[in-house]
C-alpha cells in the first residue's frame, strides 16, 4: 500500500476463488483462450496491483478533493491532475483490451479476468474507473454492431488511449423510461443523421486527456414509431471523422452545458450534453434503425456486471482498510480484566466484541460478493466461449438470472457493508483524513445508475425468473439443493447445511407465492415485493456459494502440509461462511417476510 | 416551504403525538408547567416553523457549501454567512432557553415542547443546531453544579445569546474511553486552576458569532486516580472572566488548532483545540473534584437524547422532499396499462408499487422514530416534574432504558431511510440539487457521537437492563403484553397485535438468552450480540407505539364528524402502523436470530 493512497487488495483470498474455486484454469482448456495460464494471470495481477499503488490509488483522493471543473465559455473540462497519466498507463499496460479478441487488438484474457481487475481498479478509484469502463463498452458495440469504417478507424484509436466512448441514454425527463427520450435524429444527405438533443448523467462525456469522444447516442429518427421500439442509436464523435481516411475534420456541433455537482465520484466528468444546439450534429446509425435499444443492452448487461463489481470493491477496501486499522487502533480494556486489575493493558479495538462482529460482518458479505461476482463473470465467459453448446446454452441462462441479483446486492449490501467500516473508523470514519467517508459517497451511485435497483428487482421477478417457464431458476436453486444434499452430513457444516436447505426451500415458496398473486391478475401486487424477494433471493445463493468454499476450506485442511497461513487462511474461510449463515442469512427471513405478508395495503396508501 | 430551502415538517401529525396521542396537555396540571396550554404551544410551533423558513432552513445550504474557515494565524474560525443572525433569531424567539427555569431565564415549557423544537430544528439545519444545542447542555451543568458566581454571570450570557458553550471530552487517543484522558490540570493561586491538554472533535469550538465561549473540559487534577475516577470537570472561557464583576479581562491560553474535515455538518466548526500552549490557560472546577464524569453525564444523557431527535428530524425531512418529489415526477407508465394501450399516460412515480413501498417504509421509520423520541421525552418531563413520586420514579427508569435505544434506533434507522429517500430520487438524489445526498452525509454522524450506537447497546444490555433487577425492563415489556392482551381481538388489527405480541415473547426469550451466557462467565459471548439485541427490541417497542396509535386511530376514525383531512389522516396513521407491523418488524427476526444463534466463532476469528 502506497502511503498516499488507500488501496488494499487481498491477492490470497481472489486467487483462491479463481483457482481453487471456480477452477477458472479450465477455460485455459478453451481454444479461444488458450493462450493464458495460472502462471500469466499472476503477472497480470502484479501488474494491475503496481497500477494501483502507483497511479489510480494516489489519484483517488486528489479526484474527490479537486474534481472536475467546467470552463463555462470554451465548453472544455478539465479532469482532476494525475487523469491523463493514469489514463495512459491503464490502457499502455493493456487493460483497456485485455478480454477483446486478438482481432480487436486485445490478449483474448477471459471476461473473468477483467472482472477481477474491474474489482481491483474500483478499490483503488470508482471515478477514474468508469473512464476506459464505458469506453471499453462502447468499443464493444461498435465492434459487434457498427459499421466497417467504424471498426477499421475508431477500434484502433480506442484501443491505443487516443480516444475514448460514452454512453448517452438518460435525458433530463427520461431516465428508467428510456423510451420516453426526446433527441430526435433527422436523415442527411450522405447517409448521415442531423441528431438534436439533450443528455444527461453523461459519465465521461467530456475530458482533455483524449483527442476525440465517441458518444453512442440514443435519438428517434422522424417519422419512427413513439416508445422504445423507435429508439435507434448513434455514433456522434465529438471530432467529426472522415469515413473514408478515419481523419478528423473539425469539431462537431455538441458540448458539454455543465457538470453534475454530485455526492461523489467527483474524479469522473459527469455531464449534461448539448447535442446539435446549431443544428448541424453529425451523427451515424449503428445497426439497423429502431434496434438502438438491444445494442444497448448489450452495453447495459455489461455494465450491470461492471457495477456489481463496483460494489464489490468499494465494500472490499473500505473492509480492509477498516480492519487494518482496527488492529492498530488503542482504545479501552478488555471486558473480561476490567474490574480485575487497577490499570489494565489497552487493547487495539479489534479485540472488542462489538468491533470483531462488525468486522465479520463486512468480511462475509465482501467474500460473499466476490464468490458472486466472479461465478456471474464465469458464466460470461462459458456461455460465449465453451466448446459445448449445451454448457452455453445453461451458462447464457445463469447470467441472465443472476445479473440483476448481482448488481443490486452488491451495491446496496456494499454500502451498508461501508457505514460499518465508518462505524469500525467511529469519529475517524466520518473525516476526510482516512478513505471510507468518500468510498460511501462515491458507491452511493451503484444503487442508481445502469438501472436502479429497484428496476432490477422487476426485470428479476418480471422476466429473469419466468425464463423458460421459470426452469432456469428452478435449476439454480437446485445446484443449492443438491448441494445441501449432498453435504447434509458434514462432520463441520451440518448445521449449516441445514439452515441453508430451509432457507433454498423457502425461496422456491416465496417465487411460488409471487406467481400464485401475478396468476390473480393484480400485477400491482405482484411486483410489490420484488425487491425484498430479489434480496432474499441474494442471500440465500450468497450464503450457498460460501458453503461451498467452506467445505473445499474444509478439504483443504485435511492436507497436513499446510503452511501456517493457508492454515490461517482456510480456517477463517470457513468461520465467514459460518459466520454469514448464522447472521446475514437470516436477513433473508425479514425480507421474505413482505413477500409473503398479506398486508398490501402500501397499494392504496394516499400519499 | 420556502424556496430557498427544502425545510418541511409533517405539523399534524407532531400534533397527533403530543395532543392526542401522548396527551401532554396532562403535564399542564403539573404546577411547575401550569403557565403553558395546547395554544402556547401552538404559537410556539408557528413560531418555530416561522423561525425554520426563513432562517435556518435557507442557511442549510450555504452551510453544506461554504462551511466553517480557520484562520492559521489569528486561529480565528469564520462561520457560514448567516450563522450569527440565525443564532440571534434562534435566541431571541426564545428557543434557547425555552426549557429553562424561570430563575434561570426561562418559560418552563416541558421538555417534550423542546424535543420536538430539536427534531424541527434538525429537520432545518443540523449543523447551525448543534451551536444552540451545546450551549443550552452547557448552561445545565453550569446551572445545576457550577459556583455561585459562574451560575450569577453565566448564565444570563448565555441566555442573552452572547455567549456559547461547548462540551470537551474526548482528545486523539480518548475518544470511547474517555477515562484515558492525557489533559490535565495544575492547582493555581486563587482557586483556579491551569489547565493543559488537546482536545478534538469540539462542535463549535470557536466562532465568530458570540463575545465568549465557555468550554466545559474534562481534565486530571495533578496526583488524582488514574482512569475515569480520577476526571474533574473545568470551566475553561475563552476569554477570562472576573470572579466579581463577570467582566471579561483578556484572552486565555486556548485556541483552535484546526477545523475537523468532515463528511457533512460543514455549518457547524468542528475544532481541535489546545488549552494551555503557554502554560495559561485559567479553568475553574465545577463541583466536585474528580466527580467530572458523573457532571459530564447530565450533558450526556440530555445530547443523546438530542441526537434521536436528529435522527429523526433529517430521516423526516428527507422523507417529506421525496414524497413531494415522487408526488411530482413524471416517468414511465403505468405497469397494469403497459399492453393494452399504444401511448398510455405517463404517470408521477408515487404510482409505482416499488415506489410506494420505499416511500411507506420511509413513513413508517420516521413515524415510529417520533412515538419513540416524544414517548423518552415525556418520561424526562414526568422524571423531573411529577407530582407523584412513583410516577416520578417510573419514569425515571423508563427513560434510562429508551435513552440508548432511542439514540441508535433512530441513527442508524434513520440513515437507513434517507438512503431511501435518495433511492426514490433515483440519479437526482445522488446531486446537490437536491436536499437528500447533504441529508445523508451530515446525518452519518449521529451513529457515531455522543457515544457510538456499539457503546449504547453495551450501557443497555449491560447496565440498563440490569437495573433493579430487570424490573424496569420486564415492566416495559408489560406495557406492550398488556396492550396485545387488550387489543388481541380488535377488528381491524388483530393479526397485527398477534405478531407484536410474538416478538414482544421473542424479546423476552433473548433477554434471558444472553444473561444465561452472562452468568455462565464469558463476558465478551454475553456482549457479543448487545447491538442486534438492541435493535430488535427498538423494532419491538417502536411496533408497539404505532400500534398504540392505530388503535387510537380507530376509534377517532368512529366519530362520524371528521373532516376528510382527517379521515384521511387516522386511515394513514393505521396504515403505516400495519405497514410497520408485516415489513419492518420482521427484521427484528433477523436481528434475534443472532442474539439466539450458538455460532460465536467471531470472538476467535484471527484477524
């Protein structure tokens, strides 16, 4: 850890579930990425940690203190000092292409790779983060959808750092109803569009550390249908591009109005765009026209991953920076000496009750986030990769269920999981002398942005779960129960196989009861409590995935071989599984609780 | 609701509590209150409200933006533009002294009347409230055990306005034990005494709005015990005082280092402060020697108190901004129309269930958080001023034992719903136009000072259950047992009277749990769980106030006379108690189900 950053990392603990959990090595198996090894992913994760210490952690703080700031005459912005360098060392060290494939210029690293570093570069900078994140997003669009000129001149100058991408959804009266956007693309005479908008919440959308910005915006061309089915989408650089030599000439007709004065993430430009004030944008159609939706949603489900990943390692530095100092910090005497002695030692808080609990705490959901997060990435890459279509086909499945869980119990667990760092830090925690007051601020957005989550409870309850008649879900569920059964003898976690069994069961009668009121017709009622479902939903496959780590941990230790830390190691792996079964889990007994209440009379409230 | 500011405040149902509910126009039969009525308090209300909109709730802003400013050389600190006018007001409308004695200055209003002024206040400005709010401790403990001569001269400053208070407790090593202290203080000539030391974390440490500002400084007399035994209280001004006259004659050997950087209550001057530098820093003891603590106590109890108020107060504003908001938002449509109709409305986002699910949940919070603030206050109001010294006594005990719930309860739930508030503003609540995202920031705080919410669970499992044997405790729990037992066939809320009356059984059941542990000797498994235990019993009693108060609902709800406001006002009422009942309450089960689990393998985890 560099002293004037925050950044931590617990490489042990990311190698296990990559390794020794997920088995990641056997999509090294895959031709597509046979070109990786445990041994390359290692010096990856050196590399991406040196970043860290060295450029994006000691950006972070300098990020949230001096920010953005908007020159009102000339339009430009200028981002926090330190960006261009940072910037110019994440993409010179190859992990703006890592998982694009070699055609894209990339090292065709699995998606799971890039995840972990996703969850590395969010520990060490949120704001600066979501720079090369969306303009990797957009690369991605452009490469499946985008036109021929479009991949042979903006794929390069992207991957090389010289440009990067937005993207531009939201508008001032259209936020979760997208559909509802009032930019309006008008046909030119060359086969370009005239676009004419304005935008908002645009992460990225102005900054002076690249020469150009593509913005894939979304727009209505004239005379297409109302609603999300006449959305089309847009490349609309902010230096025009010559189609046929990919030179720029001359600025195009769009700027940056103002900056969002936010809560955090200040390191990040967000802006309200102007696009075609002068009526002379230029923009180009990518893909077919009213199809903008579904190439967005390619970016979106990408990015949901991205946010969940946010979640998890804004909640995973502040946890290790709390514990760190938790064990340095003098205060009190231990409870137990306190009426024994006349002047008993001071101990570090780590050793009150109160402190460990809410230290395990952190580090169960943290643990239990990454087990998530890095399953759901697994998925990603099996069901675009694997040689077996069938194991495609289940892996396509699984993403799909587990997205929306998977960027709202990260997010909202993660921010709880930091007001208890803040508590871990008492008065300390709440003063910008130490890292966790601005890691609340800045992952305060993860619950908002790529679809609140409130929105991604309704696409889990409204379309996620219905999937094949609900089969998909039903056999997630039933990777737990056969788990269960397999295990329910575990001379160590028979007990929590147990609870996790009951709680598997009661999640299949909360899902049943849902569609029992959506079958009555009141679609009201029936997505009520969507989001209570989705949460106990989480923390129950949660509580699965860190049983199944604990009874590998479990194996582990039959080894007799073990050096002191692995011993150390595995053993908490088991006491944080335990830990979350016996007091996160029952969380879930609360949130299903309104699922299955006959009290829906918030219906009818009058407000 | 001026423009300027986002200061709202829910006046009928405050009325509901005091007037209907609780009945305090009871207390003005006791002598010592006999000069105040439902009117007074009426007017003073307004008066309140008044002073809100037009003072306080405009500087709330300017506060957040501009903050407090320390000047390193003269070590003056400059307060946001507006505070001394808002302090003048704030005084001279008699908020200050309200409570107070009339010796003392005062109109005797109860304490309840002040309490709900505090909750209004922090709804306006939290920051600007604790200037006003330590002062008004300070004078208490001045008036209750300072000298004739600082009780003669003091006090008429303070309550004149002219001169503050603060409280200096805790130093960089001594925060939760403060019996660790390093300040100390030498015997001097004349009775005075040269005090010596840093103290940090002072709220309105220095200010450039009041002639003098008397600190109240926890130090040790040269040759006194070592820990919490051997701690005097001072009175240190910042300008010294003569004995005789109450003339200020010169600077005293004090000064601000440096302003805390905080997360929020950027209004309010958070100091490091130094006494003693040269050697000269006059102080005079206040009561007894080393009886400092037990002084220092009085403040204690009467500012945790007030932080539950703050709590309330900012979860009630932030709720009330995005009701309004949701009221007025238009987006997406209506889900049950979504197919049937080409264009349907677009509807204001109060209509969608999730929507309506956050914002009750919200209502029922801050609605219980008020049964519970108002319900402690009228325990200190009967404590002190009952003519009936059985009553007296009850609630003496009562309030000892909801003072440390109350203060967590409404902090920590607090915070929990302005997150709501902000999720209900979707990417708006995320910026600083509006309210919420500076409501959430200044309200973290609370978790943490005046003791944080780890320690009030440890003073109430360890020594406010305790006393008298646990009776006081298992006398509360009848309160709510007789309750169910009255109510257990009422025509509209029987389901819900069964399921308090079960968790009221389950709390019991915990209680005797963890003082089985207790006795079977591990002190740190016996205070393990202290603050789920402490939770789950706040949802409990807070289920049980609303509860209260539904029934009371109904039987208004009889009278056929009742005005539509009305009418719609008890149904709500009901509502929101049910509400609680089926979808908060139920966390208590979660909270239980660690007090009960037998997995304490925290308390060996090898951090």
């Amino acid at each position: 850890m560099a002293a004037n950053s925050s950044f931590m990392v617990d490489r042990r603990e990311i190698e296990f579930v990559l390794f020794e959990y997920l088995k990641i090595q056997k999509l090294f198996d895959i031709p597509y990425y046979s070109d990786h090894s445990i041994e390359s992913v290692g010096e990856m994760l050196t590399s991406a940690i040196t970043l860290c210490n060295q450029y994006l952690g000691p950006l972070n703080k300098v990020g949230d203190r001096i920010g953005c700031t908007h020159n009102k005459e000339t339009k430009e912005v200028t981002t926090p000092p330190g960006t261009k360098e940072a910037y110019k060392q994440f993409v010179d060290n190859g992990f703006l292409t890592l998982s694009d494939s070699e055609q894209a210029g990339g090292i065709q690293a699995p998606g799971i790779i890039a995840s972990v570093f996703m969850e590395i570069f969010s520990s060490a900078n949120q704001a600066f983060t979501m720079y090369p994140g969306l303009t990797k997003s957009a690369s991605h669009v452009i490469n499946h959808f985008g036109e021929e000129w479009m991949q042979k001149f903006c794929i390069p100058k992207i991957a090389s750092g010289a440009w990067t991408g937005t993207m531009c959804l939201t508008e001032p009266s259209a936020g979760s109803a997208v559909g509802d956007l009032r930019s309006t693309a008008k046909r030119g005479k060359d086969g370009s569009f005239l676009i004419k908008g304005v935008k908002q919440w645009i992460s990225g959308g102005e900054n002076d550390f690249t020469e150009n910005i593509l913005h894939l915006v979304l727009a209505r061309i004239e005379g297409a249908p109302a609603g999300i089915e006449g959305v089309s989408l847009f490349l609309v650089p902010k230096f025009r591009i010559d189609k046929n030599s990919g030179k720029i000439t001359g600025k195009n007709d769009l700027y940056c109005i103002s900056l969002e004065e936010k809560m955090g993430i200040h390191g990040n430009s967000t802006c309200l765009m102007s696009f075609g004030d002068k009526d002379d944008c230029q923009g180009f159609l990518i893909g077919k026209e009213n199809q903008g939706i579904n190439y967005m949603f390619l970016m979106m489900n990408e990015a949901r991953i991205g946010v969940g990943l946010q979640g998890l390692g804004q909640a995973s530095v502040a946890f290790l920076n709390a514990e760190g100092y938790a064990k340095e910090r003098i205060q009190g005497v231990d409870i137990s000496a306190k009426k024994d002695a006349s002047n008993p030692p001071r101990i570090a808080i780590v050793n009150h009750p109160d402190v460990k609990r809410m230290l395990l705490r952190q580090r169960s959901i943290v643990e239990g986030m990454r087990a998530l997060c890095y399953t759901t990435a697994l998925m990603h890459d099996e069901s675009e990769h694997s040689t077996n279509e069938k194991d495609k086909k289940r892996a396509h499945g699984f993403l799909e269920l587990l997205t929306p869980i998977m960027k709202s119990w990260c997010t909202d667990m993660g921010f709880y999981s930091i007001t208890q760092s803040i508590q871990t830090y008492g008065g300390y925690g709440f003063t910008k002398d130490y890292p966790v007051e601005q890691l609340l601020r800045d992952s305060k957005i993860t619950s908002i942005y790529e679809g609140t989550n409130g929105i991604q409870a309704l696409d889990l309850v409204g379309r996620k779960m219905r999937m094949e008649d609900g089969q998909i879900f039903m056999s997630w569920l039933g990777r737990h129960g056969s788990f269960v059964e397999k295990n329910k003898e575990h001379k160590d976690l028979s007990q929590e196989m147990l609870m996790l069994g009951d709680y598997v069961s009661k999640i299949g009668r909360g899902a049943m009861h849902m569609s029992e009121i959506a079958k009555k017709g009141n679609k009201h009622a029936a997505i009520l409590n969507a989001y209570p479902f989705m949460m106990a939903f989480g923390h129950t496959i949660i509580c699965g995935l860190l049983l199944e780590q604990a009874v590998l941990a479990c194996e582990k230790l039959s080894n007799s071989n073990l050096s002191v830390n692995d011993k150390k190691f595995y053993n908490n792996k088991i006491k944080t599984a335990k830990f979350f079964t016996h007091h996160v889990l029952p969380e879930a007994k609360s949130f299903l609780a309104s699922v299955l209440s006959p009290d829906i009379s918030c219906l009818d409230f009058e407000f």
